[in-house]
C-alpha cells in the first residue's frame, strides 16, 4: 500500500491532494482494495465506525455493505482519479473523509488472480481513506458562535444605552444654570462617547481583540466635533499611527486616558477664545505601546504635579494607567511652550500573560 501511494505521489498521480486537509494524530487511516473491500482500519477509524454503530469488524466487507457514504466518495475518487474530500453528517456524526486513489495491480497475484483482478478492478489498486470525527468540534464551534452573538447583542444594547445617556446630558446641559455644571456634564458625556465607541466596536467585531488605532481616531474625532467654534479653532490629527491590535480591556483603558488626555489638553492648555493643535503620535514598541500627545497650549502651572491634582481628570488618568495599563506616564512642558504627555504601557501583563 505505501510503495503505491509513493511511487503515485512521485509519478504527480495524486491529483487534488493538496485541497486536503493535513493528516493529524486523531485521524483514522482505511485502505480499501481495488475490489471495493475494506482491507485494514486502523484504530482510530474502527472506533469511529463503532460511533456509527459498526460494532464487528468491516475487513473485508464491501463499501456497498457499509451504509455511511464511503462507497460514493472513493468511487468519486477512482472514476475522476483525483482526490476527493468531503465533510457530512453520517448517522448523526459529522465527519471529514478524504480518499486518496491508488492504481496499479498488486504484485503478489497469480496468473488468474490478475486476469480476475483486471475484470472487477480494472487499474484500481485501491483507495486510501481519512477519517475524522469532527462532531465534537462543530458542536463547539456552534456553541462559540451562540455565545458570540450573545455578547455582541449585549455590547449593541451597552452601546444603545450609553446613546440614550449621552442624548439625556446633552438636554441637561442646555438646561444648567452654571458653566460649572455645564464643565461637568460635558466631561461626563464625553467619557461616556468613548465607552461607546468601544462597545461599538464589539458588537461588530469577531473577537476580544480590538483596533486601538481606530479606536483613537474615532474619540479625537468626536472630540474634534464637540469642541468646533467659530472663536476657538483646535486643530486635532495624527502626525504618525502604527496599527495595533490589542486586548479589548487593554483599548478601553487606554481610550479612557486618551480621552481625558484630550479633554485636559481642550480645558487647561487652551483658553475660550484661542486655538492651535495637537499633535497625536501612536506607536508600537514591540514589547509596549507608546501614545504621545503634544499641544500648542500655553503649558503647564509651575508648582503642577499629577499625584496632588485634585482634577477628576487625571484621577482617572492615573488610576487607569496604574492599574489598567500597569504602564507610567510623564507630563513636560515643551521649550516652544506646550505640553507634551507621554504614556507607555506593555503589551502583556507582568509574567508575560496578556491582561
């Protein structure tokens, strides 16, 4: 059998073969003779044969006594001489079957053993047949695809409520009596747009991983929408942007300080009636990601310090960059005047575990 199946794949017999898919330690191997006879099972492939109900020995029975499709395929196989394969549900068990078609006669027959062979078998060695029971795994990848779509409709209707919040602090914003609490409301709503934009994005992607590039983007254009004036012109781009995909809670922490870093930048460097621009840059370290903002602003107090701010602002800055991001972030005033914040935070978690 394997000196057919080499002198075949030598001689560029084999047709198709590389459409199959690759063998693995849990698939069974059949070899089924030119005659139509199941002549060796390996164990693997007997045991799936018994989940099909086949509890006696099939060598040496017929495909056409097998009821499980195997006939049809490896026909396929002979009469098209080129590999066939094919995944199908066989008495409530899905399995992929690939046939591999052998030709030549054996070279131990007699004289009449050949002329018989050459009658029944024409040029068919026999048939090499794969065998694996994937009903486990679809039953799996079923139950992944369910769930998925649950989270998906749940961060739809997070994303959905957080519209509705956001629409009910824009209306109480045009009703506050003080700028003050229209300071206050306007940075709530504005958190509130980027915990939006995040559910967003996983009630349409495929997997806990997110895009912290567009994530970013989406929030300085938010950002960009809500502070637009015709007495105040702040110009907000990206001067360079790595692509970066990134555990979801690692890109709703670091749009969290995004957010804040901007709103900051928007509120203390610039005053009601000056413009100017920041400048966003995103890179990928390798190992860590590195987020610089720089504005045009007038820069920072000079008895400023992060860690005695009573800002809610770089409270949460703080915090999440701490806790969240396990990362440190540096605030300068630049020589032209300006601020420049510069955060850092690993890819993985301490321990090299993604977070």
């Amino acid at each position: 059998m394997s000196e057919h199946f080499f002198k075949a794949l030598s001689r560029g017999e084999l047709a198709g073969c590389e459409q199959l898919p690759p063998f693995t330690d849990r698939s069974g191997i059949i070899f089924i003779d030119g005659l139509g006879r199941y002549r060796y099972l390996s164990g693997i492939a007997a045991n799936i044969y018994r989940r099909l109900g086949y509890l006696d020995d099939l060598r040496m029975r017929t495909l056409d006594e097998v009821a499980s499709g195997d006939q049809e395929l490896v026909q396929r196989g002979w009469e098209n001489r080129c590999c066939v394969f094919e995944e199908a549900t066989v008495r409530n068990r899905i399995l992929q079957r690939s046939v591999i078609p052998l030709f030549g006669q054996p070279d131990h027959l007699t004289f009449w053993e050949r002329r018989r062979w050459r009658g029944r078998a024409r040029d068919r060695y026999g048939a090499l047949l794969l065998v694996n029971d994937v009903t486990e795994l679809r039953e799996t990848e079923a139950e992944i695809k369910i769930k998925t779509a649950m989270i998906k409709e749940v961060h739809h209707r997070l994303k959905n409520n957080l519209q509705l919040l956001i629409s009910i602090m824009r209306m109480q914003i045009r009703r506050a009596q003080t700028e003050e609490a229209r300071d206050l409301l306007s940075e709530a709503m504005n958190r509130l747009k980027s915990m939006a934009v995040i559910h967003d994005s996983l009630s349409h992607g495929e997997s806990e991983i997110l895009n912290l590039s567009d994530a970013l983007a989406q929030i300085a254009a938010q950002i960009q929408m809500s502070i637009a004036a015709p007495h105040r012109q702040i110009h907000i781009h990206f001067t360079h942007v790595d692509d970066i995909q990134l555990p979801t809670n690692k890109v709703t922490a670091c749009a969290l300080v995004f957010n804040e870093l901007l709103l900051n930048s928007v509120k203390h460097g610039f005053g009601e009636h000056a413009s100017g621009e920041i400048r966003i840059q995103l890179y990928d370290r390798g190992d860590a990601i590195e987020l610089i903002m720089e504005d045009s602003g007038r820069g920072l107090p000079d008895d400023f310090s992060p860690e005695k701010s009573a800002s809610v602002g770089l409270d949460i800055i703080r915090t999440l960059v701490q806790d969240d991001l396990k990362g440190i972030i540096e605030f300068t005033t630049l020589s032209q005047g300006g601020v420049r914040a510069r955060l850092r935070f690993p890819k993985e978690a301490p321990g090299g575990s993604m977070q």
